[in-house]
C-alpha cells in the first residue's frame, strides 16, 4: 500500500473522532465542557464504547474488552499463527484533560487498518490494538494499569486501593461488568514469544518539536523517575509570640527543599526535579507551620542518573531538615526504569518518516508511556507527534493539527510497508 491510498483526511477524521471521545465526561468537569474520563467512570466506559465501535467499523477481526477494561482489536495476518504487532496507547484522562494525549495513539492504528481493510490487504503480521484502559493514576493510586496486566505487573493489592468515595477497585471493576478478579487479570498476561514488538504513536506533550517546526520525533528514550511523598514535622507555636530564630517551622525546612531540587536539577541537561505539592495539615494563618506534606518528582534519561539525582536530593534534604531541627520522612511512592527504544525499532521509525519525506528527528521522553511498560517484555519504540500552543499537555489548550495527525497515519503505514514481508 501507497500513502496515496489512503484517505487524504485521515487526520481530520482522527481530529472529529477524538472531538467525539471529549464529549464523555465525568461530573462536575462534564457541566463546564471540560473533559475528564477516570478509570471505569461511566464516561471512561462510553469511550471504550465508541474505541470498540469504531475499530469494528474500520474492519477489525475481532474486537474485545478484556478483565481490566482494555479494548483490543486484532487485525488478523494473511495467514494463521502469523507473529503480532502491538500498538496502542491510553483512553483514561487526567482532569480537565486535553484530547489527545494517549488517544491519539489509538485512533492513528484504525485509521491506518481502516485503509488496509478498505483496500482488502492482509499483512505478514498480526496487527493487535490495545487502547490501554488505564495509565494516569488518577482514580487510584494505581498507574499503568491497562498496560501493567499485559506485563504480568498487576499489583494484586491494587484491587483493595479505594477512590475518594471509598469504593475499591474490585467493586469499581464488578460495577462494570469486569470480573474483579485476579484469575482473569492474569490470564492477560502476554507470552512475548509471539510479539514482533510494541510501538506507540503519542502527542510529545512537550515544545520540543514545535519549537524546532518538525511535526514528527522518533522516540529515543524514556526517562527513569522516582517519586516521593514527604512528611516534615517542626513545632507549630504562636506565630506572633514566637521569634524568628526560635522557631522549627516545617514549610520553610520543605521550601529550602524544593529551591534545592531546582538547584540539583539544573546541573545536567535532561534532568528535572518538581515538587509539586506542599501543604500544610490544619495550618493557621496566627500559627507557625508545625507539619509539612510535600512530594517529589525526579526523572533522568537514564537510571544511573536518575539514582544519583534521587540521592543528592535525599542527602540535600536530610541536611537541610537536620540544620532546622525538623524531622523528615520520604516513602517512595514511585519508581521506574528508564526504557531505550530498541534499535531497530527506532531505526524502522526513521525510515518511516523519511519514507513519507519529513525529517527524521530524535528526541527522549521526559513523560512516562505505556510502552515503558511494555518495553520490560518486548523490543519497543515511539513516535511522537507535535502539539500546538508550545506543546501543553495535561491541559484543554492541548492541540494538533490535521495535518500533522494525517503525517502520523502516513508513518505508521510506511512503519507496517516496512515491517510486512507479503508486500
Ligand atoms: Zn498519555
């Protein structure tokens, strides 16, 4: 298959498709037009609807939701038993979300078999799409959860975690029909023996490609992260009979800490430390902070440099709480590998969007995917697409264009061209 055989509006199709999955929200984010679709919300399970109705449409062999609410289509190969390529990406949002960060990465494969049905062609190769149910963290603590049971990295404790209403996932999982049940989230884990491999195509959720006018980045790494949720404890005192240097006041010593995360950062490139959250627990505006919750969020393109930033900073903020006389404990709440794409994986993403005349440029992944994930059972690579308004993410004001959007369907056919034996 030619690029020219496909639709020339492939990406304002994926555009419409992904205005249409925006109108399933969750309250009270629904009544002011803002989408939000959390893990088997009933917003959450209208977008699998349509993904399954969509992917049947576009002439998918088989269309199923599994026991964690992933919707896999499979396109079959031109002969049985043929080797399978995975692709997908996530349908969860985070709050107030923008469209496309993960569902882009599902509606560019059905455009892409929706082309090949259309045309009545077959691959040497199984293509299997997984629109992974969960990656956010946002209902439960639980992240990468869709991509996560196809790992066998299922976390069996993770069905007693409770939403803020205080239901479990388990019963979450009943309400919606899925069994609840470890036997059945561990049936889905995948032999790797029968993967080619795993690709991802994502909004960079970044500026990086819009500030250098390229519309495409091959993925070159994942970054490592690590975070941490931290409790100082200080003395909370009078804020008006207190002087100031008889004080152990607990957000200052948490304030000192995050200046020094922005200072420990900054000393290699790729590097980048947050705190983004910093309360104080029953705080008063007349009292002297007495107790601090913050938490950290580190992240480097490799895990070497990661472990070393993760220790600086903990070093760091021992000593700083120390000179304050303020207690502190740090739980990590998070840490992953950082994932290479494979070699020829990426290389095969080169060609494609030479293929289809872009330049090919390489860029690493300060966000964390799915196929980081899938990257600990199989060769994996990325693709990323530009977003517009200097590539927010997280955020309603995330874009792209349909221009851009049809390039990503262009590439992954010439990705499929490349890898089909058949053609
Ligand atoms: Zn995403």
């Amino acid at each position: 298959m030619t690029t020219n055989m496909l639709n020339p509006d492939a990406g304002a199709h994926i555009l419409q498709w992904a205005d249409l999955l925006a109108r399933h929200s969750e309250p009270p984010w629904d009544a002011r037009g803002e989408l939000t679709a959390t893990y088997l919300t009933h917003a959450h399970l209208a977008t699998a609807g349509d993904l399954a109705q969509w992917m049947r449409d576009s002439g998918f062999d088989s269309v199923t939701t599994d026991a964690v609410g992933n919707v896999v289509g499979v396109y079959r190969a031109a002969r049985p038993d043929a080797p399978v390529l995975m692709t997908g990406s996530h349908y969860d949002t985070v709050r107030n979300a923008g469209k496309y960060d993960g569902r882009l990465g599902i509606l560019v494969p059905i455009a892409c078999v929706a082309a090949l049905a259309r045309a009545g062609r077959r691959l040497s190769f199984d293509i299997e799409l997984v629109a992974f149910a969960e990656e956010e963290g946002q209902r439960f603590r639980a992240t990468f959860l869709g991509s996560g049971a196809l790992t066998g990295d299922f976390d069996p404790q993770w069905l007693d975690q409770q939403d803020a209403h205080g239901l479990t996932m388990r019963d979450a999982m009943r309400a919606a029909g899925l069994p609840g049940e470890m036997a059945a989230i561990g049936a889905l884990r995948r032999d790797p023996s029968r993967y080619l491999g795993f690709v991802e195509v994502h909004i960079e959720q970044g500026p990086v490609l819009v500030e250098r006018a390229v519309p495409l980045g091959v993925v070159t790494s994942i970054n490592a992260g690590a975070r941490y949720v931290c409790e100082a404890g200080g003395r909370a005192e009078h804020a008006g009979t207190t002087p100031m240097g008889m004080r152990r006041d607990a957000l200052l010593a948490a304030a000192e800490i995050s200046l020094f995360v922005e200072q420990r950062a900054s000393l290699a490139p790729g590097l980048v430390g947050t705190v983004g959250q910093m309360e104080v627990p029953g705080g008063s505006i007349n009292v002297v902070p007495g107790a601090c919750r913050f938490t950290l969020d580190l992240r480097a393109p490799t895990n070497a440099q990661r472990d070393a930033l993760v220790t600086d900073v903990l070093a760091g903020a021992r000593e700083i709480a120390a000179r304050r006389q303020i207690s502190l404990e740090c739980n990590e709440s998070m840490r992953v590998a950082a994932a290479p794409s494979d070699p020829a994986w990426q290389a095969r993403w080169e060609r494609a969007v030479a293929a289809i005349g872009q330049p090919v440029f390489r860029l690493n992944s300060g966000a964390g995917h799915d196929a980081m994930k899938l990257h600990t059972i199989m060769p994996q690579a990325m693709l990323f697409v530009r977003g517009g308004n200097r590539g927010i993410s997280h955020n309603p004001l995330e874009i792209i264009s349909a221009e851009d959007a049809t390039l990503a369907v262009q590439a992954f056919t010439a990705l499929l061209d490349d890898l089909d034996v058949n053609g």
